[in-house]
C-alpha cells in the first residue's frame, strides 16, 4: 500500500507540482510527526475503547479517503493536510498490526517472520506494477503527470485492506478498566533511566544521528534515479526490500560470529558506502553502483534498524522493555527522521545553483560524511554489555 504511492512522492512533488526542496522537506517530514503522534492515539483510543482490528480497519478507511484528496491536490500547500493525516493513522496501524498478529498467533517468534515477508512482497509488487505494468515512471510519463495514478493505486489498496481487517480475528483492548491516561508511558519515557548506561546512551545517540542521512534517501533516491537516466526505477529501488527479506534470515547466523556491536557498525558502514555508490554512479555506464547501492538496503536497513530493536529488547530487562522500544522508535523515526528530512530540504535548497550531476554528486556527498562519522563515534565509544539494567538505574 505505502510502497504504490511513497517510492514515487519525492518525484511527483518536484516534477508535477513544482515543489521547492523545502516544501519537499515539509511534506516528507509528516511520516516523522505521524510517529510521534501515534502513540498518544494508540495509547488513550485503542488500547482502551476499541477493538485493534476495528480500529486498523476504520483508519486504513479513511486513508483511502486521504489519498483520493491527496489526487485531486493541486499544489504542494494543498496536498501536505492529507499527508498529515495520513501518516498520523498509518503509523498508529502498525503498532496495531504487531498487537493483532502477536496476540492472536500461536506461537509469535516463529510464525510472524512468515507473516511479516508479506508486507516486503507487496512493496515489490507495488514497485514492479508502477514501472514494469502502468510504466508510470519513465521520463515522459513523469513529465505527463501519469504519477499522480500512484495515489489512486494506494487508495484502492487501502481501502481492500480497510475491509480485510474487519475480517481478522477479534482483539479487544487490554487496558479497557484502566481509566488513566499517562503520555510519558505513550512516548517510553519511563525507559530514560537507561540512558544512565554509558552503552545504551551511545547507542540511542547513534539511532537519532544515522536517522539524519537515512532521510535523504526516503527523500531524494527516486527523483535521483530517473533524472539519472535509470531505466524502471521504481522496481529497481524494489530491490531494496527482497534484500532487506534475505538479511533478516541472516540475522540469527550472524549474531553468534560478530554480536552487536560489528552488525550496527556494518549497517552504519553500508549506509556511508551507499551514498558513496550513488555519488559517483549514473544511469548508464555506471548503473552497476546505482544497483548496488539499492541492494545494500538490506544490511542497512536491518543490521542497524532490526538488530537495534533486539539489543534494546536485551539491554532493557523485563520492566523497561516496552518502554524502551517506544523510547527509540520515537527518537529514531520521530526526532532523527524529522531533523533529517528537514537537513535534505536545507542542503538541496543550497545545492539549486548546480544542476546535473554536479548536483547530485554533493547532494549524496552529504549524507556520505554524516554516516561516516557517525561510524567512527560509534566505533570509538560503543561498548557491549550484559543485558538487565545497571546499578545506577
């Protein structure tokens, strides 16, 4: 559903409604206000009133209803609204998603990743319908405007989905009797006392700082690809998620060779070496990096972002566990995401004066120096440590 409208957005923006790079910025930057919103929903609504697939159901509904306005929008101003909704609904359903799934399988830990492979399917789906079916992403058609179909195809998705929900087992809310509202525990804020840990500050430091250059390629990688001259550019950035599907099955293989610390310093690493490949490849002769680079969206994505969660869920014991995952998910995907976006629409706005490759050589320059030196803090102060909380907690 998110992968028949998103990949495009960046392009559709600058090409057909004649966005600036920081009315861009604006627009991208409601996934991460969307993040941070979401919690205080899901945590005062639908944990106490509602059951979650009857939620998940009424709020991919309406988001329906939010991409046919986000079509019918003329103007950047105009369509930014219908964004901000949108993300404040769809980041609620994924929490919603993880309650649904885990209370109603048998055994969660071995089914899920089953379930989960579905949701990178029906991304690649998605890619390889806009450039290989509609071939709604070649140059002439992004100059027609044929984009703006992306919207319709997200709509019709999300309304199928809205009504598949009503049809998934019933799961009433766990905190029904609690009359309480608490917006610290919505936003993992009881999990700020291990911060008093020297690693896990690092790390949770690390997680906002990566997210910085991570939202340039949210941003920037498919308006990239097809001013480049890269053929089928959408289903190529597909890619990205059939790689990120083989790195999660090497997770567990690669855990007892190289634990924590050397799987988050290969993510941040892949992300430096991605911009790097971007930087000095194009559409023709050197597509071979552009490809590469793609591809790398697996040990990026999951050795930083998966083998994240799972050194929180270790680090921060049975009482804080919750917590700390709300904690970094906010900081990660609401604070760093939202801080880069911005920092993409500041450097692109700078970089304007170029055109071309020039361009697009120091826009990718960017984010390469970020990673890196990211990389480089991490290395020197990241240490390791037992999971359970510390003395001093």
């Amino acid at each position: 559903m998110k992968g028949s409208w998103f990949v495009t957005l960046g392009t559709y923006l600058k090409s057909n409604l004649g966005a600036s790079a920081l009315e861009v910025s604006n627009i991208f930057s409601t996934q991460s206000l969307g993040a941070v919103i979401a919690p205080f929903f899901i945590g005062f609504i639908a944990d106490r009133y509602f059951n979650a697939e009857r939620v998940m159901g009424i709020l991919h509904l309406i988001g329906a209803g939010l991409l046919l306005m986000m079509y019918r929008a003329d103007s950047a101003a105009g369509i930014y609204p219908y964004v901000l909704l949108y993300f404040i609904g769809y980041m609620s359903t994924l929490a919603l998603t993880s309650s649904v799934a885990f209370r109603n399988l048998t055994d969660p830990q071995k089914q899920y990743p089953s379930i989960r492979i579905f949701g990178t399917i029906g991304w690649v789906i998605a890619g390889f319908a806009i450039s290989y079916l509609f071939h709604w992403d070649t140059k002439e058609a992004v100059a027609a405007g044929t984009l703006q179909k992306t919207f319709l195809l997200g709509a019709a998705c999300s309304a199928v989905l809205g009504l598949f929900c009503f049809m998934l087992p019933a799961t009433p809310p766990l905190k029904k009797n609690q009359s309480s509202f608490h917006w610290q525990d919505a936003l993992g804020l009881q999990a700020l006392k291990l911060l008093r840990q020297k690693s896990f500050l690092i790390f949770f430091l690390t997680a906002i700082v990566i997210c910085i250059p991570i939202s340039f390629y949210y941003q920037h990688t498919n308006p990239f690809l097809i001013a480049t001259g890269l053929q089928n550019a959408t289903a190529k950035m597909a890619l990205g998620q059939l790689s990120e599907a083989l790195c999660l099955l090497l997770i567990p293989l690669l855990f007892a060779r190289l634990g924590y610390k050397k799987m988050i310093l290969l993510g941040i690493g892949a992300w430096a070496l991605r911009y790097l490949l971007f930087a000095y490849g194009n559409g023709q002769e050197l597509s071979f990096m552009l490809i590469l680079g793609i591809v790398l969206h697996g040990i990026c994505y999951d050795f930083m972002f998966v083998v994240g969660q799972i050194y929180t869920n270790n680090i921060a014991g049975e009482q804080y566990r919750s917590s700390a995952q709300g904690l970094v998910t906010v900081a990660m995907y609401g604070v760093g995401m939202l801080i880069g976006f911005w920092i993409a629409g500041f450097v692109a706005e700078a970089l304007k004066g170029y055109e071309g490759s020039p361009y697009w050589r120091y826009l990718w320059l960017t984010p390469t120096a970020m990673a890196t030196l990211c990389l480089l803090l991490f290395a020197g102060l990241f240490k390791e440590q037992q999971p359970g909380v510390s003395k001093d907690v």
